[in-house]
C-alpha cells in the first residue's frame, strides 16, 4: 500500500465568500442603504468529515470487488432568532470546504479529512412559523465506490471527480440532518 507523506491541502470548492471588513458590522449579500431594529434569524452550518479507504473482498474467489471511504462526520446546524439594528439586506454567506490527504492528484486517496473553512451563514428577518434549533450529529457513512483495488493517484479519484463525491456524501449527510442547506455549500 504506497503513501504519501506529503499531504495536499485545498479548497475543493473554490468558495466565494462575502465578508466584513469591520466585525462589528453584519454584511449583507447586496447594497442596502437602510437599517431596521427587529427579530431577525441567523442560520449557521458546518460539516467535517475523516475518512479511511477501504476494499471490499469477493468471499469466494478473495479477489476486490471494489474501494469505498468509510467515513465519520459531524454536522452542526443552528438557527437563532435575535434583536437588533441591521442592513435591510438578507445576508449570505456560502459555506466552503477544504480537503486534506495524501492524494497528489487532488482526490480522497487512502485517508484525510474534509473540513469546513468557512461556515454557510445566512441571516434574514424572522417570519411566521420560524423555530430556533440546534443540531449537532455525529454518524458514520460510505461513499466514493470505485471499482477493484484502489490506486493513489490512478486516474479515478482526482480532483475532477471530488465535487461530486462530496456532493453525494452531503446529501447522505443532509438525510440524517435535514436543518443542513445544501443549497449554502459551494460546490
């Protein structure tokens, strides 16, 4: 089993995100002359996941049959309701991620970590039938099948294909979190 000691960080989104220059400022998502005082409502999400892979043997002849990221994650969801002066503007700020591991080629490889780099945020007025929640999960899922025994850097896992592996364990991950907006990752 080769592996790299080198691990390669990335931004596996390429997130674009809107921020303040100033923190006690609430930036908006558009240009808002106005402020108002009211109840207004944050949602914040993160997501990090570790992953090793794994291979699955036939039984009978011993051969792999295929290669699969068993993974554990935390997902953490909260949605607040809060008083105060504000931008008339609903804010918006897209959540991204970065991967790490051991890959070269810019996919999962053998091991690493997907981690949340900047939290999804939006905050908006609050409306009738709005409830505050938090949600923190922990679990374990799979995802990233490929076929036969797997290859670093072997031309299946690359960082071509990595949006669509995350997407996909995302959404295995929003089935047991339904707080968590898929719409605020950027993928």
């Amino acid at each position: 089993m080769a592996t790299n000691n080198n691990p390669v960080t990335r931004d596996a989104m390429g997130a674009k995100v809107f921020t303040s220059t100033n923190a006690q400022l609430l930036p908006s998502s558009g240009t808002c002359d106005a402020t108002t005082t009211t109840w207004w409502k944050n949602h914040i999400q993160t997501v990090e996941m570790m992953y090793t892979r794994k291979t699955q043997y036939d039984p009978t002849t011993g051969g792999a049959e295929f290669n699969y990221l068993d993974i554990n994650f935390t997902c953490g969801t909260e949605d607040e309701h809060w008083y105060g002066n504000a931008s008339t503007c609903d804010f918006l700020q897209y959540q991204s991620l970065s991967l790490i591991s051991d890959s070269a080629s810019g996919g999962f490889g053998l091991s690493g970590a997907l981690r949340t780099v900047n939290a999804g945020v939006y905050r908006r007025e609050v409306m009738t039938g709005d409830v505050e929640d938090i949600t923190s999960i922990n679990g374990n899922i799979t995802g990233g099948k490929l076929p036969g025994v797997f290859v670093l850097d072997g031309g299946f896992d690359s960082s071509d294909t990595t949006p669509g592996t995350v997407a996909d364990l995302l959404l295995k991950i929003q089935t047991r979190a339904p707080e968590f907006e898929m719409w605020m990752v950027n993928l």
